[in-house]
C-alpha cells in the first residue's frame, strides 16, 4: 500500500462515515443511467481489473467526498488531490474620507507540493511591490492632505491548474488621472519553476516579432472598426513614440480557453480611457513552439 493510499486509509476510518439515507437511491440511479449493451462473452481479465479500476475511482472521488464532509476535507491535503497551491488575503484595509481612498487587499501564496522557493520569491515581491505604493500613497498625502488621492491593491488568481499557475496583482493610483500597473507571477509546476513569457518557448522562436505583428494587425482592425478606439501603433520603425513590439518579459496569461493573452498596462499602448489592453494570440502562431 503506498503512501497515499495509507493516508486515504487513515482519513477515512478516523472520519467514521455515516451512509445518507438517500445514498443507496442515488448509486442506483447512477447504475440504472448506465448504457447496457447486450451480452456477448465474459469479460477479459484486462477488462475486468479496468473495470475494477474505474470503480475505485468513481468510490474515492465521487461517493465518498459526499458521503462525508471530513473526508472531504481530508482529501484536500493529499499530494494533487484538489488544489495544492492556495492564495489568501493576508492584509486588508479599506479607509475613505472627503478626499482619499484606500481599497486594499493583499494576497499570500502557499503550497505544500515541494515550490516553497518560488512561492517564497512571489510573496516577497508581493510584500515589496504593495508596500512601495502604500508608503508613496501615505508620503503624497502627508504633503498633500487637501489633494484628492487614492489606491487600490488587490489581486486575482487567474489559473490555478495541474500544470499552471498564475497571480495578477492590480496597483491602481489616483493622482489626479488614474494609473494602473498589473504584475503577473508564473509557476510551471510540471518543471517546478517561476517562468516569464522568454522562457516559454525555443530559442528558434522569434515570438517578439510574430506576437508584435499579430498585435498591430489586430490594433489596426479595431481602430478601422470602431473610431472610438485608438492605439499609438507605429508599423514600420520605433523612430516614434508608439508601440513598436512587445517587451520580451511582457505581462501575459493563458485564459480559460488556454489561449495566450499578452496584457498592456494602461497608458502603455493606448490613451487612459481605453484602460488596460489585451490582446489574444492565435494558438497557431505558437502552439508547436513550446520549449
């Protein structure tokens, strides 16, 4: 018996299961909703033990999670049964007066499964990236205290799966105007490592280039269908001040499609009122370049 299995073991005698009265109804539902083929031979050993299997499988993670609500709860703590990084808010505050506001709410990373040295560099970065806004914010309004001001931090967990995982942090300022600033951390958990877009793929991979020109043709086609829109795209050279190409560490995500999106901060690629652009890459252009 391996370790899981022992530790699933011990989870369950010490929830001591009660049976719901309702459980023997809806495990024959479950059967009877079966498609029933007509009887041909006797299963093969191979099939049988899938079969077998497949039951186990169905008891472990469907039957008994319902059965018990501790077990349940045991199960989360089992090595990649459930989510096994976990972000909370480890500080927040939220203060408004005449002539400021404070929205803030900021995360800690967690995990048990052998990332500790990533997570430790996001929840540093975290702490010193907000901590710097938070002391300019107090500084500003300390000097000004009649001038209308205000900051918001929070955060976003973006994906979270078997392979991926991604946390955005939002800095927005009010000076006046308001300037919003994303900062995204990337954990590969299939290599065990923190990634930026450069590392994604090959080295023969020129994904500045291919993404850029993806990006301007799509900023184009929307300025040419909508004049409320505009981007300070440049084509050809970067003699002017514009969007020329991507950064090669320019903030990204994948989205629930598992399409890669290249994320702008406002005022990056766009006059402030068309807030903080993005733009989805077609998986054609990068799918079989990964590294």
């Amino acid at each position: 018996m391996n370790k899981i299995d022992k530790m699933l073991k011990s989870r369950i005698k010490s929830a001591a299961p009660e049976m719901p009265e309702d459980m023997s109804v809806r495990i024959n539902e479950m059967v009877n909703s079966l498609d029933v083929q007509p009887y041909k031979k006797r299963n093969s050993p191979f099939k049988t033990a899938v079969l077998v299997a497949f039951a186990a499988v169905v008891i472990t993670f469907f039957i008994l999670p319902n059965v018990n609500e501790n077990i349940a709860y045991a199960m989360q703590d089992i090595p990649f049964i459930g989510e096994y990084i976990k972000v909370f808010s480890i500080y927040k505050k939220d203060n408004e007066d005449e002539y400021h506001f404070e929205h803030i709410d900021i995360p800690q990373v967690e995990s048990e499964s052998g990332l500790e040295e990533q997570i430790d560099y996001i929840n540093k970065d975290v702490k010193e990236l907000t901590q710097m806004a938070i002391d300019e914010y107090e500084k500003t309004i300390s000097d000004l205290p009649d001038a209308h001001m205000g900051l918001e931090i929070n955060y976003e967990v973006v994906t979270n799966t078997d392979e991926w995982f991604t946390l955005r942090v939002l800095i927005y300022q009010v000076a006046g105007s308001g300037s919003s600033q994303y900062k995204y951390y990337h954990i590969d958990k299939q290599r065990g490592e923190l990634v930026s877009l450069s590392q994604i793929f090959t080295d023969s991979f020129n994904y500045v280039s291919v993404f850029s020109a993806e990006i301007k043709n799509q900023m184009q086609e929307q300025m040419l269908e909508d004049d409320k829109k505009i981007y300070w795209v440049y084509p050809d050279d970067n003699t002017c001040s514009g969007f020329y190409q991507i950064k090669p560490d320019q903030n990204f995500y994948f989205n629930e499609n598992n399409e890669l999106v290249i994320a702008f901060d406002k005022y990056e690629v766009a006059p402030g009122y068309m807030g903080c652009p993005e733009f989805v890459i077609p998986r054609e252009l990068y799918e079989s370049s990964f590294n």
